[in-house]
C-alpha cells in the first residue's frame, strides 16, 4: 500500500532586519530631461554589514521589496496610483522619513531638494538591492561616486523604482 502523499508550499521566510545591515538613505534634486525642472530623488541602499554579509543584504533588499509590492527592474510603480502600497515618505523640518514595514529611515535633506518636493509633490525613490559599503553614514558622497552609483546599469536593472508622494505635518 503507498501511503497518500500531500506536499504544502514552502513556509514563507520572514524578514529579518538584521540580515540586510546598515539601511542608508540619501536625497539629491537633478534636472528631469522630459520638462527641465528639478526632480527630488531619495535613494536607500544596505551597506553590505548584516548577519550574512552583502549577498545576503541583497537577498534581504529583494525580500522585502518583493514583500511590499515594489517590483526589482526598470519599470516603477506611481505609489499615488498603487492602493495599499505600505511606502510613505514624511518630510518635516528639513527631514525626510521613509517607512517600510520592518523598517525606518531618515536623511537631512538639502534646501534645493526641499524646494523640488513643493514643486513636485513627490520624489523619485531607488531602492538598490545592491549594497554600497564605501558610502557610510557620516562621510559625504561625492557627487561623482553618487553619480557612479546610481548610473551603474547593474544597480538600477536590480533596483525597485517608485514615484513615492511626499507627506507633510499639518499644523
């Protein structure tokens, strides 16, 4: 007699902070080829120091960002236009506060990209799965190394790209 086999789908792994490390996260403002006005931008990357190093950093990113909804590629996701999209983004008092579930980060961010958010009314937002240890917290990043990031075709095709809309306190 064979006995009746039933398989189950895998357990869903949860995500663990820890394996993604240091969660950095910086704003700039460019000018936007389609209409010449300057468009904020807010990256976050992993440094690459979790529990399991930068391959599982990046495993962590592609994670989580699999777990909010936000797809890995070129494509991106308008949040104004996603329903239940679990991504806001506060900005207050020269502070911009991205929150995900599991996580919280926030940047000082510079007058000129103050200035493109009211413009605007939202941000350009890159998540890299790739992590990038040479730009610490602390130490500034040049605006050539930012550039060499950010325009690397390997980092953007492995990153999540969201229009995110800004929020404000009201008083």
């Amino acid at each position: 007699m064979v006995p009746n086999v039933t398989s189950t789908p895998s357990a869903v792994r949860a995500f663990r902070p820890a394996r993604l490390g240091t969660l950095v996260v910086i704003a700039w403002s460019g000018e936007h080829p389609d209409d010449e006005r300057d468009m904020p931008f807010l990256l976050a990357y992993a440094l690459g120091d979790g529990e399991d190093g930068p391959e599982g950093a990046e495993a962590a990113a592609r994670q989580l960002l699999d777990d909010v909804g936000l797809p890995v590629g070129t494509e991106f996701v308008d949040a104004a236009e996603s329903v239940g999209l679990p991504v806001t983004l506060l900005v207050e008092a020269g502070q911009a506060v991205l929150t995900m579930p599991h996580l919280t980060a926030q940047c000082t961010v510079p007058p000129e990209w103050l200035a493109a958010v009211g413009d605007r009314g939202h941000v350009y937002f890159i998540f890299a799965t790739r992590p990038w240890p040479e730009a610490v917290p602390g130490v500034p990043v040049s605006e050539e190394g930012l550039r060499g990031f950010v325009g690397d075709e390997a980092v953007l095709s492995t990153a999540a790209h969201c229009l995110l809309p800004v929020r404000q306190l009201r008083g």
